[in-house]
C-alpha cells in the first residue's frame, strides 16, 4: 500500500467530514449524508407515472431564467411509483392516500418550503394532503387557469384531455367553470379509445404509440369548438412534445408547464422578499 497524500485525503473527505454524522435515521430510516444540509426550496411529489415526475424536473430547469447552476430553484424529486393507481382507486382499488400523505411528510421532512406534485388524478387528494403539509402545496388546476390567462384566453370552451378519474369526477371542471370557462370534453368510448391509450402507452415507455390517439383527440375537441385544449394528465405532454404542436391550429395549455411556470413565479416572489435563504 502507498502511502497515503493528506492534502487528497482532506479533499475527499472534505472540511466539514469531522462534524457529519452518516447513517440511518433511527426513526425515518433515511439515511443522513451530511445533517448540516439546509434542505431544498421545492419539493416534487412524484412517480404518479415517473417519466412524468422527471419530465416536470427537466421542465421545471429549462423554463427557469437561468445563466449558471446556481440560478436554479434548489429542489427535491420524491419519483416513487409504488403510489396505487389513482383512477383505479375511484372505482374501489386500493386507496392511493397513505402513499401520498408519506410522500408529503418526506418532503417536508426534507426541508420542502413548497411542494408540487405532477399528477392531475392525485389532486383528487388534495384537501387531505393540504392539511397534512406543513409547506404550501399548489394545484396543478390551478396553474393551468393561470396558463389559459398568460395566453389572453379568459373564456370561451376549453377541451379537456385527463384520465378516466379526472374527467368523469369533474376535477378540471369545476375550476375551469369557476373561472368562467365552459368545457368539452370526449365520451366515454372516445376517452378509452384516445386519452386512456395514449396515457397508457406513455406508462408502459412505448412513446411511439401515445401521439396518434392523443392527437386525434385534440382534433375532436377542436372540432367541437375548443377555442384551447388542456392536457390534463402529465403523460399527456409526452404524448404530444412541444416541437408536434405547431402542427395543430389550437392552442394547448400543459399541465408539466404550467406547474413549472408557477413554481417559478412563486420562487421568485418568495426570492425577491428574501424568503429562499437557506435556514
């Protein structure tokens, strides 16, 4: 063995080494890298799927005004698909809730000051989740009125594109009809054979096969007076990627983006009033 090079032995273990405590949490079980850690500005409640939850970070950085790393919005991405299917629980499945409100007690534990989850259906749960939360949580709906207003579109009908639950459960609807808007949205037998198979598609990570299906969809819905189509379901971005939209003659509001977009915008409210300082 060589002898070993302190100035390298220091740089590894770095300044702080002798004061860190590693381990297990005897409680959490989350295991401790460095105690000293201030924690994160955001935190992302996702997996609900889990490209969705990484398409939201990877949103949520290249919408960010940015000029070097350290312009972004610190954040943590919880992407734990182990969260019971959503839909499935509003037909009697398995009850999604205690996944989700241990998902929001990490994050706050974490150090979250505001938590976003990219997930439509999960909003289902959200009243319960609120209060389960010691950081703010937005609504992904309501991100989305906020994106409609961005564009100059303040009324006229909307159409909707989400999961079964979403639609059928009137989650969008009611807030887009409190805003004023009227909505339009597919059947129940152009729902499965449109949103649902390209959702599914993007699930199961056939990309390929989400865009026909969740195209012709906006077609209908513009076909019967969309003046704009929300895609309610964060899969449904994948489907149709921002460089296929021009290809369309209606606009789309995007639930990834428009949640991206008011994190950003409360990031730097909360920055301007001196609030995202590390503890």
């Amino acid at each position: 063995m060589g002898q070993r090079t302190p100035g390298l032995e220091r740089w590894r273990r770095g300044p702080r080494a002798a004061r860190t405590r590693a381990g297990p949490h005897p409680k959490t079980g989350v295991i401790a890298l460095n105690d000293a850690h201030p924690g994160c500005y955001l935190g992302i409640l996702g997996g609900m799927g889990p490209m969705a939850g990484a398409a939201f970070a990877l949103r949520l950085s290249a919408l960010t005004p940015a000029e070097r790393d350290q312009d972004h919005i610190p954040a943590v991405l919880l992407n734990d698909p182990r969260v019971p299917d959503r839909t499935a629980a509003t037909r009697g499945g398995e009850d999604p809730l205690p996944y989700l409100l241990r998902g929001i007690r990490f994050l706050n534990d974490s150090g979250a000051r505001l938590i976003a989850i990219p997930c439509n259906t999960a909003h289902l749960w959200y009243d319960d989740m609120v209060e389960a939360s010691r950081a703010p949580v937005l609504h992904i709906i309501e991100s989305v009125v906020e994106d409609l207003h961005r564009r100059g579109i303040r009324e006229g009908r909307i159409g909707l594109m989400g999961t079964e639950a979403t639609l059928r459960l009137g989650l969008y609807q009611r807030h887009l009809e409190r805003h004023g808007y009227e909505c339009v949205v597919p059947t129940e037998e152009e729902q499965v054979a449109y949103c649902t198979k390209s959702i599914l598609a993007v699930k199961a990570n056939r990309l390929s096969e989400a865009y026909e299906p969740a195209a012709a969809c906006v077609r209908l819905l513009e076909s019967r007076g969309a003046v704009a189509v929300a895609l309610g379901c964060t899969e449904l971005p994948l489907a149709i990627p921002h460089d296929r939209r021009p290809e369309f003659d209606v606009p789309m509001t995007d639930s990834i983006d428009a949640l991206a977009l008011a994190v950003i915008q409360r990031y730097q409210a909360d920055q301007a009033a001196g609030l995202t300082r590390a503890a």
